[in-house]
C-alpha cells in the first residue's frame, strides 16, 4: 500500500490534552498510522497524519466532533 501524508490546521487546540485527544481520535481511524501535531494555542495546530488512503477534511473534522472536541478544520 502506498503512505501519504495530509496536512491538516486545526483550530481551538489550547493544551497538551487536546494534542492527546486529537491523535488518539485520529489514530482511531482504519486508513491512519500515525499522528502527529504541532500545537499552536493563539492559532491553527498543524496535524501531519499519515495515512494508506486519503482523509478529506469533513472526515477529519466529523471524527474530532465525535470525540468531543469544538475544532475548525481546514486543509493545510
């Protein structure tokens, strides 16, 4: 299978809780290996996953909602 890795910015991370909550929602996910994330708490958080197939941004935002987390999603 072939890897890819999406760039996502994530907004309203704030802490290092919802850096934890984020990834294990994502890493969660069937196609998804591995999470990462650069918090940023004034802004949008950069989310590296790496995937066998391709996320789309309601796929991404819609699992985080689940979750319980209030994020603005966008393609980063």
């Amino acid at each position: 299978m072939n890897m890819s890795e999406q760039i996502f910015a994530v907004s309203g991370m704030h802490c290092n809780s919802c850096v934890m909550g984020v990834t294990e929602a994502l890493t969660a996910l069937a196609p998804v290996r591995e999470v990462s994330v650069d918090l940023d708490p004034k802004g949008a958080s950069t989310v590296r996953v790496l995937t066998d197939s391709v996320l789309s941004v309601e796929e991404v935002h819609d699992t985080l909602v689940r979750a319980g987390g209030d994020f603005a999603v966008a393609a980063g």
